[in-house]
C-alpha cells in the first residue's frame, strides 16, 4: 500500500469513526465564504486538526473544519478553509481534502475562490464562473506513483468543469438576478500577487482571474471521477490592471461585501442538484 492512499484510508477511518454522515456534494469556501454555515443545517462539525495526518491551515480566513450537514434537502460537507500550496504544504497534502471527501460519498464538487481580475471588461466584484484552467504554473497534484484507487494514470481532462454544472449555474445566477461572467482561471503558486509583466502574460495565454488555490483541487477531483464547478470572486484587479498596491486585506474586504450575494448563489445552484 502506498504511503498517500494510507494516510487517506487513516483521515476516512477518523472520518468515519466520529460520524457516518454521508454527503452528496463537497463545497470547498473561498476567502470572504467563512460565514456560509448559517445557510445550512449545520450537524456534525469535525476540525482539521483532529484528523490523524491531515493539513491544517495557515491563513487568514480560512477557519480549518469541516461541517456537516444539509443545504436545502442535499447532504454536503463543507471545506471552512482551504489549504494551499504556498503553506508549505506538498501538492499531496493540498489535494487530500478533495480525495478524503470522494472516499466519503461526494460526486460533485463546487470550488469557490476570490481570484485577481484580467478579463476584458472585468471589475472588482464580479462573480465570475469557471469554464476551464490553467495549472501549469503549479505542479501537478497527480505527480509521483499513481494509485489506482484513486484514479487512472493519464485521466482526462478536456471537461475539467461539468458542463451540465456549468449550465445550472448560468440558468440559477439569471433567476436570481446576481450577474455573473464567464472565463478561464489560472493558478500560481503564490504567495506572492504576481507582477505586472507576468499578468500580461497570462492575459495573452487567455486566463481571465487568477489566484492561488482550485486548479490542482479541480484536477484531484476529475482524477477521482468527480464532476467540478467552480465560481470565482473577483476581490481585486489583477497586478498593474490598476492604481495603488495589493493587499491581502482588500481582498478580504470585497469578498466580505459580496458574500451575501455570493452565498446565495450557491446555495441556490446546489439546492437544485
């Protein structure tokens, strides 16, 4: 047995040794999210750091639980705080929340994120869904031997985002009357904002935001046979996009502002699956 897929078998054991809670749908909260749990029904809540093995994080924002329970009628498990790459964690350990929700029941994921705005057109504050990604600034999380458990060796990737998902999305923002765009979201490693020169790169390669996180999570799930959705909260522009310095706390700030919208949206979008 590989070392990965034990440490994963002793996080599903603690799993299961607390709660056989069995959840339909994963929702992974991006900065400015930590408050979601007044919209669901709230029922187990299990700490990262109780996990045997399991990552436990670092930044600002990001509580480090999970909870456990109902949103509308669907089964969930809900990430109140990511792990990222730039923690110091191994790419390994960012994805093993994703694969630990798998083993527990999830078919669907749904990443949410505040992400650095280059689209044309694109303000501080919009929503924007995430039709595909670029991750190759980042290692692949799927580097090194591959387990079979968790996914073949050369999975696909041409749909990385469902496009039944996709579809939901577009059709739950449009009743709901939040206006949402669309575009391609490209992962750094962070944690750094990226320069000037790098964003105009990126641009020119057709990224629309950029962040920190979701790419390598997206690219677990789909090893796993998961289907993904995503929605990004523009928190800022994009380096040299405008005037002024970026900061961590500005983009706190515009995903708290937006956080009523965007948990709405969301739960709208999942109490439909």
């Amino acid at each position: 047995m590989s070392r990965q897929y034990e440490r994963l078998l002793k996080c599903y054991e603690y799993y299961r040794s607390v709660t056989d809670f069995i959840p339909k749908v994963g929702l992974i909260l991006g900065s400015g999210l930590g408050g979601y749990a007044r919209n669901m029904e709230v029922l187990y809540e299990i700490p990262y750091r109780d996990i045997p093995g399991f990552p436990v994080s670092t930044v600002q924002g990001h509580d480090g639980k999970f909870l456990l329970g109902y949103i509308g009628k669907v089964p969930a498990v809900v990430m109140k705080g990511r792990v990222h790459y730039y923690e110091g964690y191994t790419m390994e350990e960012v994805v093993l929340p994703v694969r630990l929700m798998e083993r527990i029941g999830i078919d669907i994921l749904f990443l949410t994120n505040a992400a650095g705005g280059m689209g044309e057109g694109f303000k501080v504050g919009d929503f924007m869904m995430i039709t595909d990604q670029i991750s190759s600034f980042v290692p692949s999380p799927l580097i090194g031997e591959n387990v079979s458990e968790l996914g073949e060796r050369f999975p696909d990737m041409s749909h990385i985002y469902d496009t039944k998902l996709k579809e939901l999305i577009r059709k739950t923002a449009a009743e709901e009357g939040i206006p949402i765009r669309e575009g391609v979201y490209l992962q750094t490693s962070g944690p750094n904002f990226e320069s000037p020169a790098e964003i105009q790169m990126y641009m020119k390669l057709g990224a629309h935001a950029v962040g920190m996180s979701t790419a390598c999570e997206a690219i677990a799930a789909r090893h796993a046979g998961l289907k993904v959705c995503g929605i990004s909260c523009i928190s800022n522009m994009a380096s040299g996009l405008s005037d002024g310095e970026l900061s961590g706390l500005d983009v706190q700030a515009v995903a708290d502002r937006r956080a009523e919208e965007f948990e709405r949206l969301v739960t709208r979008v999942i109490g439909k699956l």
